[in-house]
C-alpha cells in the first residue's frame, strides 16, 4: 500500500505478475483456511508466518508497508488500524504483493496506482482472506474513505467453471479502518 524498495522473493522469476491462481493455489497448499472462511486477526498472522513473512505494529503513517530486506518479508502495519477487519485485509494485500510481484513497488492507499493491475492483484488476495470466493474471484472496483470506515466496491459472480460468461454484480464491503 506504500511505496517502498522491495526485493525478489528468493525463489522469483523476476519482472512479469505470476498469474493469481497459482498465487492463490500456493498459499492454499501453505495454508489451507485461506480462501475457506473469513480468517481472524491471529489468522492473519499464522497466515503471514506459513508464508516466511513476519508481521510488525508500528507508529506510522501509511496503512501498511512490505519490507523484504532478505529472504524473510517483513510487513509494517499501523498499530492503529482496526486489526480484524481492515488490518488482516492489508496483511493479506501485502503478502499478495510480495508473491505475486516480484521487484515490484507499490502504492499507498487511494494513490494514483490504488486500481492500477499490480494494486488489484494484491487486493484480491486482501479480499480473500475476508471473503472468500472460489474462482472466478471478487475484485475492488474502487474504494472510499469517510469518516474512519473504508468501503470497498467489489465486484463477484456466482458463475463457477465452463458455461456461459459470468454475470458481474457489485456489493459494497465496509470496514473500520482505525481501532
Ligand atoms: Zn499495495
């Protein structure tokens, strides 16, 4: 969510986006609650470890920042943030930057690039951990900020597999952004 320096992951490609699914199926195989049920703050965390990262509350001003100083991703979240709601959204966000952009920055919430393809990546996996959908996967359209709550536009479908193309809706997911 922040623009920060970011190195490859040790066992990365580097340069293009790995492909979702593959992202998606990876952490599954690593963690399997993800992408079955909503998942807790303390979730988020185990998340985070199955996946190599650590995960730091600091004073700080952006929402979140991913730090991979070596093999060992660390991410920096707002100690202020509402922990079970938007704080495991950004945990997950950022462990979806970290494997599925190799080399690549990234941006702070409602900057320039928030709905760019690398953000909208990430935020599928945010999106995940709070609410899970099998494939084709929910999207954020956009995303509003007022008043202390975060409110996210998303687009699923209910289409599954082969058949028809799937029909799009939208719902709005609300969260508090602080504690
Ligand atoms: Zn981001």
């Amino acid at each position: 969510m922040t623009s920060s320096a970011r190195k490859s992951p040790p066992s990365s490609s580097t340069g293009s986006s790995r492909p979702l699914d593959h992202v998606v199926a990876y952490i599954r195989s690593r963690f399997p609650r993800f992408g079955e049920y909503s998942l807790v703050w303390d979730e988020a965390l185990e998340l985070a470890e199955a996946l190599g990262a650590t995960v730091h509350l600091r004073a700080c001003r952006e929402d979140a920042i991913l730090l991979v100083p070596s093999d060992r991703p660390r991410i920096i979240l707002n100690e202020q943030l509402d922990l079970p709601t938007w704080g495991v959204f950004c945990v997950a966000h950022e462990l979806g930057h970290w494997l599925l952009h190799p080399g690549a920055r990234h941006y702070y919430l409602q900057s320039p690039g928030w709905l760019d393809k690398t953000e909208s990546q990430a935020n599928v996996i945010g999106l995940l951990a709070l609410w899970p959908r099998p494939a084709p996967y929910p999207r954020v359209l956009g995303i509003e900020e007022a008043d202390g709550l975060v409110h996210l536009n998303v687009a699923f479908t209910t289409s599954q597999g082969r058949g028809p193309a799937p029909r799009w809706r939208s719902r709005k997911l609300t969260m508090r952004r602080y504690r």
